[in-house]
C-alpha cells in the first residue's frame, strides 16, 4: 500500500491560508493517493498557522467523498496546538454533517 508524504510548509510557507492552493493539494496529492487505496501523511512542520477555510478546502470534501473514516487514512504530522484545534473544528463539523 502506498503511503505519500505531503510537506504542507513548501505549499504554503508558514501561515496555509490560500483556499486555492488547499484545493490544488486535495486534487492533485491527496485524491490520487486515496483514490488507488494509498495512506497520506500531511506533514505540518515549519507551518505555524493556518485558517480554518484552508483546512476545510484541504479535507472537506476528501471527507464527503470517502467518508469520515478516510481519517484513518490520513496521518498529521507535526502538528502544533494550533493546528490541531482547526483540524479537529472542521473534522468535527464534517462528522455533525452526516
């Protein structure tokens, strides 16, 4: 099984806050890999922040499409405080969506 490592910081520099380039990762990166069976890690290190649009354009919609155990599939990596309280608001939404 594939497992690809995606470097989120050498996306979107310190601070992911473009929606398009969330989109641009969820399409190209992550879809093809879970599409084929594959494992993510999406590695934060060096990313200090992100809004709360860019992980939601990042994983909403990976969310809809293969369900919410698709988290199983995908593992944070480097992860600050920060980043995992807006990865676990837009996980929960996506699982109250349901």
């Amino acid at each position: 099984m594939e497992k690809k490592e995606i470097e989120i910081v050498k996306l979107t520099g310190e601070f992911a806050e473009n929606k398009d380039v969330a989109k641009e990762i969820r399409i190209r990166k992550i879809n093809p890999i879970l599409n084929s069976g594959g494992k993510i890690i999406l590695n934060f290190e060096g990313v200090d922040s992100a809004t709360q649009s860019f992980i939601h354009a990042l994983l909403s919609e990976v969310i809809r499409q293969h369900k919410i155990e698709v988290l199983d599939k995908i593992e944070f990596k480097h992860c600050n405080d920060v980043l995992k309280r807006i990865i676990r608001i837009v996980t929960d939404y996506m699982q109250q969506e349901d």
